[in-house]
C-alpha cells in the first residue's frame, strides 16, 4: 500500500522474503528506509529452517509406507550422497542419490514398495518422482533422519501416537504439517495433522484406499512467523507515527 502524502515507498507483504519492490524516493526516504529495516529484521528473526524437509510421512497403510521431502529453498538441491535412515540415526543407510537433483518447491517420494505400483496406486504424474525399495520399516514409534551428503542430519522427523500426547497415529492416513512452523522442532506435535480426502492440503485417496498427498506439499495458507508479524506490526505503528509527525509539520 503507498502512504498518504509518500510517492514511490512500497511496502511488502509482512512474509519472509518479500520486500519493497520500489526504490523510495524523496521526500519519504526516511520512512521507506525505515519500513525496509523492519522487514529485513523480521526476516532474520525468523527461526533458520534447512533447505529440504520432511513434509510427509505415512508408516504404514493398505498400501507401502512413504515418506515425502520437499525443497523449500530458492535453489537445486542435489541428492547424490544424500541418505535416510530410521531411529538408528546412521547416514548411508538408504541411499537417496537415484532422485537426482531436486528444484526449489518440487517434493519427491521414497516408499518400501515398487516406484511404479506406489504411482500407479497413487495416480501420480511422471514429473513426481519415486524411489522405491525404502528398506527401513518404519514403525508405529520411529525417527526418520535425513543426511546430507557428508553425513549431516539436516531434518529429523520423530513421531509416535503412544510417545507423544495427542500427536497423530498415520495409519492409512499420511501426517501433513499444518504451516512452515510446525516443520521446526524434530518431534511430531499439534501442528502436524492427518490427511483427509479433499482436504485443505489437497490429499486424496489412493487406489488401496490410503489418504495422502504424495509428490505435492501444500499449505491450507501462508501464515507468518510470529516473530515476523511481531516486527512487522511494530514497523507499521512506527511508520504511522512518522507519517503523523510529517503530516502535522506541514500543516
């Protein structure tokens, strides 16, 4: 939105990321400089998350267990050397490197089962892709942990109905995160729900009659930080008395 009396400041969207896409121009360059510091110190308040993720998982089902990593970074991620293990917490367990390079939003699948019966059951396009023969045999109480290709955990999932209170059991029905927050912790909390057939998420039921969306990570809505929204409500009440301040003098 422009402010009353300031031609040229824009100013962005509260979510990390986004910022003023126009340069402020005289006389507001104070205001817009302001409103610029306040969004980058919003950005940076927000807690570091790794680039890949785990962003499903379903331990068991009709059909083989999966579990779902999506790049929420804004490059290619390169699987080769990259590895998954179960709470063993070992690296180069099960090799992920047959996935290839991962573009920045793409979700990729690995699952116990056959690739090609897992996206014949699931109806998944081609550019979703699969890897089967997922040989860790995920149980009802586990860890899924993601290593980097030097052996770095970057993500670790631990879940568990019977471990944690009021956490989900994902039998036939996969666990999705309700927002990028809940991916945070390492354990399987509140933020993290069942899969519902035409759900906000965009899940489905599988030809063996799981619910899950595979291959496509979706967010009911794009809420931010609080430590951003915080900030940014801070700027805005700043950037409102400034303007008052200007308005006044000028009468």
């Amino acid at each position: 939105m422009r402010g009353a009396g300031c031609r040229g400041a824009v100013i962005g969207r509260p979510w990390p990321g986004r910022f003023p896409q126009e340069v402020p121009k005289q006389p507001c360059q104070r205001l817009a400089l302001s409103a610029s510091l306040l969004l980058a110190a919003a950005t940076l308040a927000a807690p570091a998350r790794a680039q890949l993720q785990i962003t499903e998982w379903m331990y068991t089902g009709n059909g083989p267990e999966f579990v779902e990593f999506t790049n929420l970074g804004r490059s290619a991620v390169d699987l080769a050397g990259w590895s998954d293990d179960d709470d063993s917490r070992l690296p180069n367990q099960f090799s992920l490197g047959a996935l290839g390079v991962v573009a920045p939003g793409q979700s990729v699948v690995i699952t116990e089962g056959d690739a090609a019966a897992f996206r014949a059951a699931w109806n998944l396009p081609a550019s979703v892709k699969v890897l089967g023969g997922y040989s860790n045999n995920l149980g009802r109480a586990d860890e899924i942990n993601l290593f980097d290709t030097n052996g770095v955990l970057v993500d670790r999932l631990s879940y568990g109905d019977q471990v944690f209170a009021g956490s989900i059991r994902t039998q036939t029905h996969s666990g999705t995160p309700v927002s990028l927050a809940a991916l945070q912790p390492f354990t399987v909390h509140a933020g993290w729900v069942l899969s519902v057939s035409g759900d906000a998420y965009g899940s489905w039921m599988s030809s063996q009659g799981d619910v899950g969306d595979p291959g496509l990570f979706t967010l009911a809505a794009p809420v931010p930080e609080p430590a951003s929204l915080a900030l940014f409500a801070a700027g805005a009440a700043l950037l409102g008395s400034l303007a008052r301040r200007r308005q006044g003098g000028a009468r």
